[in-house]
C-alpha cells in the first residue's frame, strides 16, 4: 500500500496518568502502586536486596513472599531495587500504616532514582514490606522500593533512565495507542516501525506547530530519506514521530522529537535501512 505523502504524529495524552496501574501516594502525587508481603516462616531473613540489585517477576497482588533472589541487571529482569527504608519499633505497625510509609519514601526516592514521576515514564512503582510474620526477624524490618514492569524483559539500569518513546534502532509494534503502551518488538521479528532519528528540543515549552513542522522536515522526512534511501513520497512506508504534547512537556523529562518508519499493517522483519522501497 503507498502512502504519499505518509507521516502521523504520535504525543502523549492527557489520560497519560491514568494509563498507569491506579495508586497514588499522598496529596495525588503518583506513588507505589502494587506491593508484595514478605513472609516467613523460620527464623531467618526473608530477602536482603540492595539498591541496584534486580529481580525476576514478583507477585505484587499483595501474596506473601519468602524469598526473593537478586539477578543481573543486564540480563532480563523484572524489577530494580531504587530505595530502602528501614523499619522502627518492636510492634508490628500494620499493614496499611506500612503501605502509608512506603508511599512517602518510595515516591520521591523513585523521582530521584529514575528521574521523573511514575505517572510519566515508563517504569512502574512497588514495594515489598514484611507481613506479620516477617516482622518478628528484625532484619526484616525494611521497605524494599522497586521500579520495573510486571511485563519482564527490561535490560539495564532504570537509574537516570526518564525515557519515554523508544530509541534509535528499536522497533515496535502499532503505534496508534498511547506511547506508554507501544511495545518495543526485536527488529528480527515481525513488527511495524523502526527509529531511525531522535533529536532533543532544548526548550521550556513545547514547539509550536511552525516550529514542530520545521523539526519534522528536518528530522523526520531527511532523516527517512537517508536511512530508506528515497523521499518518503515516493516510499511504500510512512514516517512517524513521537513528540510530548504541551499539556505534560513540563511533567515528561523525554523531549526528543523521535522518528519512525513503517507501516500500520506490521509484518516487517529486520531493517529498512537502504531498503530505497
């Protein structure tokens, strides 16, 4: 199918909060929003993790846990340890006054972390903190604050990581959804759109349309041009962009206009770079 001359944009929305997992810490600013319970039932620590250490997949429905192993941060992981509090008093506070706590300390620990609120990057937010029972060891005493994704298969420290959109050489599947629900496809297989050019906007506010239009042309369609091998015109695929909306430019530290190329119906497999069709 040709598409000439082919390019759609791609912001965030402003339900872009709301397209997170609900919870919010005090005051409506985005916070923990799913927990584990350690468990035990010996007399020994249930977990010692670290900030920096990663973990395989949770269960943050609230079930107990009794262990919970550290993997390598640059192998497929689950979750990041961002933050630890530790517990005071010899009684057990409870689980909500806990779940109080971990939203107080965990949220702005992740904003430091990771470099931006939950609600607007692409990292989610729990913790885990010990259950009745766990907190009769005393190392057990602590909570545990994680950034991650209940999906798996991030790769990498989320430290500094406040990226949004995809990056160059990535590939993805339909990009008609909200940007935080774009998944990100490994070019071999079957996919959609490739990023071929990324450029960030130093600038307080969002561009205005004559200035988002300059950068699209700049970018964007010469950008297409030398990564396809042809004008995007005369191409089969479109060219895409993802570029943050004025409503949240000042909550969303990912100011990059980026660029795609593709096509709706996927089915692409491996590059398009120099495919001049």
């Amino acid at each position: 199918m040709r598409r000439n001359p082919a390019w759609l944009g791609v912001g965030l929305a402003l339900c872009l909060a709301a397209c997170t997992p609900a919870g919010a810490g005090p005051a409506g600013s985005p916070g923990p929003v799913t927990s584990a319970a350690a468990s035990t039932s010996t007399p020994e620590p249930v977990t010692v993790l670290k900030v920096g250490d990663c973990t395989g997949p949770i269960d943050l429905s609230g079930a107990s846990i009794t262990s919970l192993p550290a993997v390598p941060c640059d192998q497929a992981h689950y979750y990041e340890v961002h933050a630890t509090f530790p517990l005071t008093g010899d009684a057990f506070p409870g689980t909500e006054t806990l779940a109080d706590q971990a939203a107080a300390q965990c949220a702005p620990a992740f904003v430091d972390y990771v470099g931006v609120e939950p609600a607007f990057g692409r990292y989610t937010s729990a913790y885990i903190a010990p259950d009745e029972a766990a907190w009769a060891v005393p190392e057990n005493r602590v909570i545990t604050c994680l950034v991650g994704s209940a999906d798996g298969g991030l790769v990498g420290s989320a430290k500094n990581d406040f990226l949004v959109f995809p990056k160059t050489g990535q590939c993805t599947g339909p990009q008609n959804v909200p940007a935080l629900e774009v998944k990100i496809i490994d070019c071999a297989e079957s996919h959609s759109y490739e990023v071929f050019a990324a450029k960030k906007v130093d600038s307080a506010t969002a561009p205005t349309k004559t200035e988002l239009d300059k950068l699209f042309a700049s970018v964007c369609q010469a950008g297409f041009k030398d990564f396809v091998g042809i004008d995007v015109g005369k191409s089969k695929y479109e060219v895409t962009y993802f570029i943050a909306g004025t409503d949240v430019w000042k909550k969303v530290a990912d100011h990059r206009i980026v660029c795609s190329a593709g096509s709706p119906d996927a089915g692409i497999q491996g590059s398009l770079k120099g495919v001049k069709k």
